[in-house]
C-alpha cells in the first residue's frame, strides 16, 4: 500500500482529511457516507483519531481496517501512548499491518479528559512520542509521522526546547509531521523556519479547521493553545448568532490562511473534518486543490 510520503511527492499542493472513529451506528453510518463522498476527491490520504478509551480505541482498528479494504483511499493510523504497555502497542501496531495499513501517526496522547493534563505514562509503556517512533520503525516498513506545534506544546518550557523535542522526532525516524491548529499564516511558517534553522529538512503539513460554527472556533482555540487573534474574532464573533453568516465568513477566512500557504508551497493541506465531507469539498473546490494521484 503507498505510503503518505509517496502521495506528497507531486509539485502542487494537495489536501488529506481527518475522521475519528464513530460511536455507534448512527455515527458509523455519518461517517461512512462521508468517507465514500470524499473519495472521489481523491486525497492523497485520510486519517482516524485514536481515543483514550477501549471501543474508541477499537473503533479506530475496525475502520481504519475497512478504510484499508474497501476504499481506494490511502488510511494513516493514528497511535497514542496512553494507558498502553510497550506488549500492547505492538499489538495494535500488529493489527494495523495485518489489514496493510502502512501509515501511522505516532503520538504520546493526552490523559483521558484532560487535554494538555499531567502526563502519567503506562508502568510498561512509552514516555514520548519519540519512543513511539522508534517502536513503529523498528517493527516493520511504516510511513510514519508525528505532531507538530505551531506555538508550542503547551507542556513545552519554550519554543526552543518544543523545536528540540519535535528534532528528535524525525531524527527517531519521523516522515513528517502535521501540525496543530493555528491562526495565521505566519505562525505555520515560523514553525517551518525554527525546524529549517535547527538543519532538519523535514516535510510539515499545516492541520486546518473549516471554521462553520462557533463551536469550531473554540475547538480550534481550546486544541491550538493559543489566544485567537482580534482579527479573527472581530470577523467571526459578532456572526455567532447567524449560522449561515458565520459559515459564510469562516470559510472565507479559512480560504484566505489556505491560500497564503499554497503560495508558500506546503505539500498538503490536512483538514479536520468532525466527520462530515461538506466543508472540505466546498474548500478543496474553491481553492483548486488537485487529486493526489494527478
Ligand atoms: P510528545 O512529542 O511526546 O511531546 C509531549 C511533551 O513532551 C512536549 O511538551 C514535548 O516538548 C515534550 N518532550 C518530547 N520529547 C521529549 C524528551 N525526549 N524529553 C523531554 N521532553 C520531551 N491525541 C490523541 O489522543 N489521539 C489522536 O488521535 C491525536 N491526534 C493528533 C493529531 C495531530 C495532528 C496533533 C497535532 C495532535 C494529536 N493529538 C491526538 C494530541 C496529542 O496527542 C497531544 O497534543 C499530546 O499532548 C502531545 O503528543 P505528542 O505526540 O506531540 O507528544
């Protein structure tokens, strides 16, 4: 199966999508209705989120498999560390490859319900996304990619030490990595710059939020770690109470930070897509975005 590299190897700028696995049938059936309408798109990947708890986490297994089997679509795994012994991460690493998924996001993972809480490893598991790494590559021929933050980790003493960790990352043996929400343009680009200034050429992928409602504002501010700018919130706000305005003027300042960053040359835009394809189709059309395999 090809692997996300080999996808991202073209010159024009491409874009990926991001689902997490469904709860129930319902969900199930929303986010396989999404999966079939984005296909066709061609991305030159697509990815599911994995949880802190036990049918999440199993929910991820199970679609990532049918993704795998079913679709003409290229599925990255995401791994988190959490909760998890060094016998039981190779076991789902195991799992991946078993249905021929050789792509995997490796991550350390959050404590359960506390985004950015206290860290409090696995007796038997993993410290850092860096060892999670070296596990993956070291049990097979994986595409592998880590996280990325534009204003640092939160847990990050400063921007220095955040470039330093996310290094070792690829020096592990990391492909790439996609970045955490951010705002503007800049803060994307700063990031590439502190990583080409520290002499790593590495691939980075700015991750983007369709901005459609409010709660889509927050949720980029609450996973960001950073204050949204006054620019923004200006534009946005005071739309709040008007559903289709404020989808209106979000996807018009979303089409504007994804237009300054193809100008920039990024390889893929990875958009998030809270499981529904609307959004991102309508972005993907407004900005020309090419299929992968062209
Ligand atoms: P790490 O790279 O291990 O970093 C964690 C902290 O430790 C940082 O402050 C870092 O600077 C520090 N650090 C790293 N290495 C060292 C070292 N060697 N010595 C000392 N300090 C070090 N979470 C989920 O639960 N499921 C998901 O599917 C998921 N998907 C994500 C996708 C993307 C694109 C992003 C950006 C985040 C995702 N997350 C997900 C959230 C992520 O797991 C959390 O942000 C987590 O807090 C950090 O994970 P990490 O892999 O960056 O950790």
């Amino acid at each position: 199966m090809t692997t996300v590299v080999e996808r991202l190897r073209g010159d024009a700028t491409v874009f990926s999508v991001e689902f997490f696995p469904p709860r129930d049938a319902a969900d199930e059936a929303i986010l396989w209705r999404s999966i079939r309408e984005l296909e066709s798109f061609d991305p030159a990947y697509m990815s599911i989120t994995y949880g802190a708890g036990g049918s999440s986490r199993d929910g991820t297994i199970r679609s990532i498999a049918r993704v795998a089997t079913e679709t003409t679509l290229v599925p990255m795994a995401h791994l988190t560390a959490v909760g998890h012994s060094v016998a039981e991460l190779r076991h789902v690493i195991g799992s991946y490859a078993a249905v021929g998924v050789r792509n995997i996001l490796a991550l350390r993972g959050d404590p359960p319900g506390d985004p950015y809480g206290e860290w409090v490893p696995h007796p038997n598991g993993l410290n850092y996304a860096e060892e999670l790494v070296t596990l993956v590559r070291s049990l097979g021929d994986f595409c592998v990619g880590v996280s990325a933050f534009p204003y640092g980790h939160p847990r990050s003493a400063d921007l220095d030490t955040d470039t330093l960790h996310l290094v070792r990352k690829f020096r592990a043996g990391a492909d790439f990595a996609i970045a955490q929400l951010f705002f503007q343009p800049e803060d994307f680009l700063r990031l590439r710059d502190r990583v080409a200034a520290a002499g790593c050429e590495a691939l980075l992928i700015p991750g983007i939020m369709p901005l459609t409602t409010p709660r889509t504002l927050r949720k980029t501010i609450e996973l960001s770690g950073a204050s949204a700018p006054s620019s923004l919130l200006n534009r946005l706000e005071p739309l709040s109470d008007d559903p289709k305005a404020f989808r209106a003027e979000g996807l018009d300042a979303v089409t504007e930070l994804c237009e300054r960053l193809i100008a920039e040359g990024v390889p893929d835009l990875h958009f998030y897509t809270f499981n529904r394809s609307k959004a991102t189709r309508e972005l993907v059309s407004r900005l020309g975005l090419v299929p992968a395999r062209a």
